[in-house]
C-alpha cells in the first residue's frame, strides 16, 4: 500500500500570534520563522502584521499566496477583517514540501501550541480550505457582510 503523505496544513489564530515582541519591538515568531525559511518562503511576518492593522480596515483584506522559489512549499493567507471580529483571527494553510515534512512539522507545531488564540491547526495530505483559497476562478469574491470584493494576490 502506497504512503500518503500528509503535507498540506490549516491554521486559524490571532494575526498577533505571528509576531514576538520585545519591548516595543516586534519580529517573527520564531518557530513560524524556522518553517517559513525551510521552505524557501520568503514573506516579512512583521510587516504583514503592520499592514493589517495600519492599512487594512474592518471589513477589508485579501488572500495573499507567497511561494518559494526552491521548492512545491507555498503559504496562503487570508487577511480579511471580519466586521464583528474582535480576536483579530485570521486563516492560513501551508503546503510543504515532502522532502522538508519531517523537519518543518516540528516547529509548525510549536508555533501553534506556543499561539495565544488556537482555533485551528490540521494536517491532511489534501486541504480543502487550500485548495479554496487558490482557486483563482472564484476571485474577485464578493464578501456578503460587507459588500467587499476580495481579491487574491500572489508574491514572489
């Protein structure tokens, strides 16, 4: 019987569990750090949390796909800031190589049970809610609640 191999992976918690703070200074947890930098994907954690605070407001935000550039691994991440939520949560899944399984599971782990606000970690070797968020044909999506179109962008 063949292995399956579950690499696909969701996350639901705070925006503000993606960062560490010392002081007044913030930077990336480091665990999300570790596999974010294993998998060759390059994204500033501390100014995704800055912009999502600073120039996204309620009832706004699009799905950001950050792949790498030496590997299958890809992040997407929906920053829309639901009009009653006061957690400021927000949804990612994360695809990861085979090859980089054994070594990023580990701290993708730790990131979440380290997180203040766990909502939702999962790992499945097919992710319904990744294949969702990448599903170009479905953008721009109209967001009921508050009549937002959101849109998908993908970064290099």
């Amino acid at each position: 019987m063949p292995l399956i191999i579950a690499n696909e992976f969701d996350i639901c918690v705070s925006i503000s569990d993606l960062v560490s703070w010392t002081e007044d200074e913030h930077f990336p947890n480091p665990d999300l750090e570790a596999v974010l930098n294993a998998a060759g994907i390059e994204i500033d954690v501390a100014k995704m949390y800055d912009d999502y605070f600073e120039d996204t407001p309620v009832g706004a935000g699009d799905v950001h796909v950050y792949s790498s550039v030496l590997n299958e691994s890809f992040l997407v991440i929906d920053l829309y800031r639901d009009l009653t939520e006061q957690l400021d949560v927000v949804t990612a899944s994360l695809k990861i190589d085979k090859s980089l399984l054994n070594f990023a599971l580990p701290s993708l782990r730790r990131f979440f049970d380290s997180a203040e606000c766990q909502v939702t970690f999962a790992q499945s070797s097919h992710s319904r809610q990744l294949h969702s968020l990448i599903d170009e044909s479905k953008y721009p999506l109209l967001v009921t609640e508050s009549g937002y179109l959101q849109q998908i962008i993908f970064h290099n």
